[in-house]
C-alpha cells in the first residue's frame, strides 16, 4: 500500500458547486482507494492505494466526481513526493511568515519556458522556487492574485494548477506521516 495526497479543484465553491467531505470521502472508496481522510472542505485527501499510478488515480477520481455532476480537476501525489515537495520549501528556516507562503501544483511538469513565463509576472511576493510541477510564493499581497495569475497561466499554456496554503500542505504532511 502507498499513502498518497490528492488535491482537487472544481468542488466546493461558492454556494453552488458544494460536494460534502463525507461524500467525497464515499466516492474515493467506491473506486477502491482505502483509509480515506479529508482534511478541510476543499477536497483534499489522504487515501492508500495499490496501483502506485498517481495518474491513474487522478483519473478514476475524476471520473466519479464528474459522474455526480462536477468540473472538478485532481492532482495526486504519493506520500515521497509530498514529502519531497515539503522539504524544497525555499522558505523554510528563513524569516518569512509561514501564513504567507502559498504552493502551486501543476498538472505537469513546466519546462524552461512556462518556468520563464511564471516567473516574469508579479505574484504579489517572491516566486522564489519553481521546478518540475511545484512553484513557491510568498506573498506580499493579498492571495487572490496568486489564483488570478494560475488561471492566466492555464488559459495561455493549457496546464492546470492548483494552490494550498503552507499551513494545508503541512497538514496534509502531518496526515501522512501519521500513517
């Protein structure tokens, strides 16, 4: 069994679009995923799995949570990977307040010109970090227009991404570890 962390977008927004956690949480195990635990209303989750194909998983979810009627959007990583990602933070150790480091997760990996394209737009703070399928912020400014870019992002290159605030993803780190 593999511990992994899926993060969706699409669900749970406005007063529209509302898909309850123990919904969700029903959904995962009706496609086989185990030991399923939610962590805030936005979909993020911890589940265990045998395939190891985070793809495969993000695509089943998918699936199911557009059968209900849904757009929704998912990135899946194993318990390595989110462990990975938590220590790149560039901020660690350094005099940044933790409330204002935001990540963004891509739905693939950004070569040198997404990379360039990111990092020439103002993120209201420093995008000090932005490799493979993850970009670091730190905000200097209010976290909408981390959300604003990310979409102008996506509708230029066609890749989709996803922001958790740092407090989220140590959460979700904690989660895994546990396990």
């Amino acid at each position: 069994m593999t511990t992994m962390v899926a993060l969706t977008r699409g669900i749970n927004i406005g007063t529209s679009i509302r898909l309850p956690m123990d919904d969700l949480r029903r959904l995962a195990e009706i496609i086989g995923l185990q030991n399923v635990v939610s962590y805030s209303s936005t979909g993020n989750l911890i589940f265990d799995e045998t395939s190891r194909d985070p793809g495969t998983i993000e695509e089943k979810l998918a699936g199911i949570i557009e059968a209900f009627g849904f757009d929704a959007f998912i990135w899946v990583r194993t318990k390595s990977e989110w462990t990975a990602l938590v220590e790149r933070n560039p901020f660690h150790g350094q005099a940044f307040d933790s409330r204002r480091i935001r990540l963004n997760v891509f739905d693939r990996m950004l070569d040198r010109q997404h990379i360039e394209l990111l990092r020439g737009w103002d993120w209201g703070g420093v995008a000090d970090q932005v490799a493979g399928r993850e970009m670091f912020v730190h905000l200097n400014a209010p976290a909408g227009r981390v959300m604003v870019n990310l979409l102008r992002f996506e509708r230029m290159t066609g890749i989709r991404a996803t922001e958790r605030a740092w407090g989220t993803v140590m959460h979700l780190h904690r989660l895994c570890q546990e396990r």
